[in-house]
C-alpha cells in the first residue's frame, strides 16, 4: 500500500454519516494534541492532509481519506480529552464511539495514540476495552518519542508493553517520532497487514 496516494475524500459531522460500512478501515484516535495529525500526515508524506488541531472544543469532523484503491480507508476520529468540553458533549461522543467500534462492519484495526510521555490516561484505556470487547485489533503508538533520550524511551516502551495483555486482547504497542520518523516503518507494517488481510 502506498501511503503517500491517501487523499481526502470526506468530513462526517458524525459516525452516523460515515461513508456506507463496506470496503475496510482503519481508524485512528487519541487525545487532542497526542499527534495524531502529525502522525497521519508523517504516514501520508503530506503536509497538510489532516489538519492540526487549533481550536479546543469546538465541533470536530470525523474526516475521512483514502489510500490507492477508495475501498481501504483512513478514519481521523476527533482528538479527545478537553477539559473543556461539556459533560453532555462528551457523553454523547463516548457513546456513539463506543457504537463505531462495535457495530462497524469493516473496521479492522484501530490505532490509539498516546503522547509517551502520558500514555494509558482513563479515555484511551476504556477506547482500547471497547475495541477488545469488539474483537478489533489495537495498535497503540506512543508518540512523539524524539522528546525522550534512548534509555527513558526504551523503558516507556517496555512499561507500555507490560501494560497492554491487561486489555485482554490484540493490543501491540510501538514508539514513533513524527519528527525522526522512527517507527514509521512498523506502523505502515501493521496497517497494511489489516487494510489487506
Ligand atoms: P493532534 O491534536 O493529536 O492532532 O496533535 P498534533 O499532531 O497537532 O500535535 C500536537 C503537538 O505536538 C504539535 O505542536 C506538534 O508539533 C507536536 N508533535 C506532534 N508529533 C510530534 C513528534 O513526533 N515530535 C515532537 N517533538 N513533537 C510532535
């Protein structure tokens, strides 16, 4: 799969109005400000493909791109986690993401970023039970990785590594630098042996 083809092909105000459940995807989530955009545009070779997110609370798109052939697709989820938001908001949020991960016919994988320096803050681990529960393989990516020296990534990893049989399920875990580009290789492994399998 050649990445760097991905192009934008739609915004959903919701889950509801997401393209119709065919073809395969992968989705990506994680806190605002974990880098999932720099990840997502790191994996694209784009610049700009998915937008950084500016603004803290207000309604976000669910956008949608897609990789060389329009029935294997990227899923941008809206980045979690603001203090600000309202309660109502975020309940709702919760719910119908919870209702994507398990009703969602041809979701086969599910990326959850997380900042190495917090990873596994209490939305990413019930994002990860929810998507074990639906029998959908996990990958968390501690990001950001070039912010620690070798030796306190190495353990960051290794911590994150003990961590993750706890879910239960198919949950592996890399480390990944947007900047240094360390990890890309094996974040494009994983996702293409879901987007083909
Ligand atoms: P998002 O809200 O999850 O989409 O996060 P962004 O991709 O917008 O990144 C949030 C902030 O972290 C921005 O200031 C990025 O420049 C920074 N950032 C993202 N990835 C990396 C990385 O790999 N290394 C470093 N040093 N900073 C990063």
């Amino acid at each position: 799969i050649h990445f760097g083809n991905a192009r934008f092909l739609t915004s959903a105000p919701s889950i509801r109005q997401l393209p119709t459940d065919e073809g395969i995807e992968v989705a990506f989530a994680g806190r605002s400000n974990a880098g999932k955009s720099s990840a997502l545009n790191a994996l694209t070779r784009q610049r700009q493909l998915a937008r950084t997110s500016k603004t803290p609370g207000r309604t976000q798109l669910i956008n949608v791109f897609s990789l060389d052939a329009d029935h294997q697709r990227l899923i941008d989820l809206p980045g979690y986690g603001f203090a600000k938001v309202p309660m109502e908001m975020k309940l709702k949020w919760q719910r119908s993401l919870g209702e994507y991960l398990e009703k969602r016919e041809c979701l086969r994988g599910l990326v959850v970023l997380m900042d190495i320096r917090h990873p596994f803050k209490d939305l990413d681990q019930d994002l990860i039970y929810w998507a074990v529960e639906s029998k959908i393989p996990v990958l968390a990516v501690l990001t950001k990785a070039d912010k620690l020296k070798s030796g306190a990534r190495k353990k960051a990893l290794m911590e994150a590594q003990e961590a993750v049989p706890a879910f239960g399920g198919d949950v592996n875990v890399i480390t990944f630098s947007a900047t240094s580009k360390a990890g890309l290789p094996e974040l494009e492994a994983i996702l293409t042996s879901w987007l083909n399998a």
